[in-house]
C-alpha cells in the first residue's frame, strides 16, 4: 500500500510537471502572438499616419497654390495700377520738364 502511494504521487507529480511544461509553452505563444500582433498594428498605424501625412501634405500644397495665385494677381493687379498712374502722370512730367528747360 505505501508502494502504491509513492508510485501514485510520483504519477502524479510527472502529470504536473507536463502540465507546468504545457503551460510555459503556451505562456510563451501567447506572448509571441501578442507581440507579433503589436508589431503589426504598429507597421499598420505607421503606414495610415504616412497616408495621412501625404493627404495633409497635398491639401497644404494645393492651398499654398491657391494662396500664391492670389498674392501674385493681386500683385500683378497694383503693378498695373502703378503703370497706368505712372503713364497718366507722364504726360504732366514731360510738359513740365520741357516748359522748364525750353523756358529757361
């Protein structure tokens, strides 16, 4: 009987010890899986802030276009204001240049 008790607890002890192998096993992948996992949200979040990046980069872009355009006419606009006053002005300018010196 002390024999069948020995034997037993020592059965018993070897299934713990499969079942603490068992466990760090799967212990083990499910940390592998995890991390895979992680790793591949992160190349995944990283890849969709590059697309977000680029879409805002290409909205700023065209926006600084527009911007540019508008500055530009608005620029070309009063160099020709300035032209037309300078012509108009001209006339007046060489009249008095010409009354100076034909004058004097």
């Amino acid at each position: 009987m002390y024999l069948d008790t020995v034997k037993e607890i020592q059965k018993l002890e070897e299934q713990m010890e499969q079942v603490k192998t068992q466990a760090r096993t799967q212990a083990r992948e499910a940390q592998e899986a995890a991390e895979k996992a992680g790793r591949d949200l992160l190349a995944e979040t990283r890849q969709t802030i590059r697309q977000a990046d680029a879409a805002a980069m290409e909205a700023c872009e065209a926006q600084a276009a527009q911007q540019r355009d508008a500055v530009l006419n608005a620029a070309q606009a009063d160099c020709q204001a300035l032209r037309d006053r300078a012509s108009g002005r001209m006339e007046d300018a060489v009249a008095r240049i010409v009354e100076r010196v034909v004058g004097r």
